[in-house]
C-alpha cells in the first residue's frame, strides 16, 4: 500500500457512527498493510489542542509521503472538506472509507462500553446529530461494520481500485 514514485500516497479516511467498527478496521489493516494510523479526534482530546492545530499536525504528518488511515475529526461534509484539502495539497490521493453498522450491533456495543443505557444512548443520540453521510460526490467506499476484517479488506482494495480506474 505503500506509495511509489509513479502514484500519490493515499489519505483514508475513516468514517461511521461511535462504535461501528473504525478503530478495530484502522487498527488491523494498519497492522496488515504496514501504515500509519490516526485518530484525530484522540490526538485533539489528549491534547488539548483546536481543530485547527490538529490540521497542522496533520499537515506535519504528511511531510513523510506515506499513505495514512484517518479517523476522528471527519464527521461532517466541511471536516472532510478540509482534511481532503490538506491532504491534496501535500500530493496526497484521499479516500472515504464509510462503516455502516445496523443500530442494534451499536447501541449494544455503547452499552458494553459505557455499563449504562441511558449513558448509551445519550452518547449516540449526541453523536449521531453530529453527523453528516457522504454525498455522492464523495464517492465512500461502503463497508459493514459486521462484516469478517479479511471481506472490508478485500472490499476497500476492489474500492481504490475502482476509483482510481474512473479517475
């Protein structure tokens, strides 16, 4: 996955609802592909730091050329708009990777994770009113949070291929 001189490192952007899966995907195709992974909204929270400065951080992190998992900080149009920007300009190819997750699988994970449904689904109501889908012009590669790792692997491969045929 790696960039080489005749093609653009790539930005993926991780995207979905709390607790549809995008840490667990981040972390196993980043350990299976040998890439970098960032949360930004984690680097933001542990921090302290604005939104604006974690586009700087990212603007430092794509200094290194290598193609990269975001998530986090990308929860609507304009956020990825702006990541998007940044990324293209340091020559950079960006993808949405969009996790869809049915809302039973979600609200039991909250409530695992939280011990608390009403905790729960204060979280995801907040959460999700926050949300915005990708338009079409997007073009998100669609996975199922339910799905096997190796079956949104192949899924997100097929995907970057088909997007970059139709460029």
């Amino acid at each position: 996955m790696e960039g080489n001189s005749n093609h653009k490192p790539r930005g993926l952007l991780i995207f979905g609802a709390p607790c549809s899966g995008k840490t667990t995907f981040c972390e196993k195709f980043s350990r299976k592909f040998n890439l970098a992974h960032y949360d930004l909204t984690e680097l933001k929270e542990m921090n302290g730091f604005t939104h604006d400065q974690i586009l700087v951080i990212l603007a430092e992190i794509l200094k290194t050329k290598q193609t990269i998992l975001i998530e986090g900080e990308i929860g609507t149009e304009k956020d990825r708009i702006e990541v998007r920007n940044v990324l293209r300009r340091f020559n950079y190819e960006p993808s949405l990777v969009w996790i869809q997750t049915d809302i039973n699988t979600i609200r039991a994970r909250l409530k695992s994770k939280f011990k608390s449904v009403s905790k729960a689904k204060e979280f995801y109501d907040k959460a999700v009113s926050e949300l915005e889908a990708p338009t079409e012009e997007e073009h998100p590669i669609i996975l199922s949070g339910k799905h096997t790792f190796e079956t949104q692997t192949r899924h997100v491969i097929t995907g970057l291929a088909d997007l970059s045929e139709n460029k």
